[in-house]
C-alpha cells in the first residue's frame, strides 16, 4: 500500500513539508509506502471551466495537475498539505486542487472515490482552522474518507526547525499517519473478505430556479 504526500507550498522543503515528513516517517513504520509530490513554485492557473476533462479525463491545462492525475489512481491514500496564505488554503493549491478533483468528476476517472485523505496545514499563527475546514471540503464531496488525529492537522513556525520545535504539531503528524496506515490496512482487510465498494448512482443534480 502507498499514500502520495502532496505538498503546496512554494517552498518545496520548508514548514509544509516538514510537517509532511513527519507523517509519512509514521506511515512508513507502520509498513505503508510514501511518495513526495510537488506542487511546484510556479503559477497554477484556476478552472477555466471548458469542461474539455469531460472528453480528456484530465485537464486541458498542461502543468502539474495533470502530472498528478497520472500518478494518483496508483495509490491508496492521500496527504495534502498546505501552508496558511490569508486565512485560508494557498491560491496554488486551491487552484490544484479545483481542477484535479474536477477533472477525475467530470472524466469519471474514480481516482480517489473511496481512498482515505487528510489535509495538513502549516501555519506562523492563525488560519489554520478555516484553512482546514476548506481543504476537508474537497475529500467531502469525492467520497474521501477524511483521516484525523488527536488534534486537528496543523503545525506552526515559520521556519522548517521552529516546526520541529512545535511538539504538539509534531506528534499530531505521526498520530495522523498511525490512523491513515490502520484504515488503510482495515481497508485491505475488508477487501480480502470480499465486502464490495457501496453501489454507485448516477449524479442527480438539483437548482432551485424555477
């Protein structure tokens, strides 16, 4: 089993992935693989909303959402990471996120249904909640069982050391993976047994204009 770590921060090595780390290290302990995935430094453009994903299942745009995409359906789980920019979630990644989610629902891809997924936030000081409360909105309306430690998913500092120094953020990363590696094993053992995925329905979709 493998959980891809998708960093979004423009620093490829600094406090968001330094908290990423520290869950894949309890991860990794527990027997389940990790990968690192960048979402690099340059810009990301948003949804144009062309809906060519439909056709493509993928996105028109070619940048790193659709390096993504190639990669995701080969894992079992997910960690997204993200530093605080004014309150919320990073515009890169929010932007990724948009279009990556989109185009798996549009092409009917089914990269993520049902594969577990939690949102680390990196923070100097406050946001952190309303930026987590954003990033679970995305695995929410994937059918992503969100994964959850003892506190909620966030470390603090503004430098890769002052993370390590937040000891409560730190073992909040390894409780973190401790969890996602004993769903993901739950969840391979179900599989074994034989208990099939939940039936899918068609997508009804309703407006109130009338």
């Amino acid at each position: 089993m493998k959980v891809l770590l998708v960093n979004g921060s423009p620093h490829k090595e600094g406090c968001t992935y330094t908290a990423l780390c520290e869950a894949s290290y309890a991860l990794n302990i527990n027997g389940i693989g990790t990968d690192m995935f960048w979402v690099t430094s340059r810009p990301i453009s948003g949804c144009i909303a062309c809906h060519k994903c439909r056709e493509l299942n993928r996105c028109v745009l070619e940048d790193s959402v659709n390096e993504f995409l190639e990669l995701a359906g080969d894992y079992d789980g997910f960690v997204f990471g993200t530093p605080v920019h004014w309150g919320g979630a990073s515009g890169a990644m929010t932007s990724f996120l948009d279009r990556a989610f989109y185009a798996d629902l549009n092409g009917g891809g089914n990269r993520f249904m049902l594969k577990p997924a939690a949102a680390v936030i990196s923070a100097r000081r406050a946001g952190t909640t309303a930026a987590w409360d954003q990033m679970n909105k995305y695995f929410g309306l994937m059918q992503m069982p969100i994964i959850t430690s003892r506190y909620w998913n966030m470390v603090h500092g503004t430098a890769p050391e002052e993370v390590r120094q937040d000891l409560e953020g730190m073992q909040t990363m390894r409780i973190l993976g401790h969890n996602m590696a004993y769903f993901l094993k739950c969840r391979e053992v179900g599989s074994k047994l034989g208990i099939p995925l939940p039936p899918q329905e068609t997508t009804t979709f309703t407006n109130f204009i009338r």
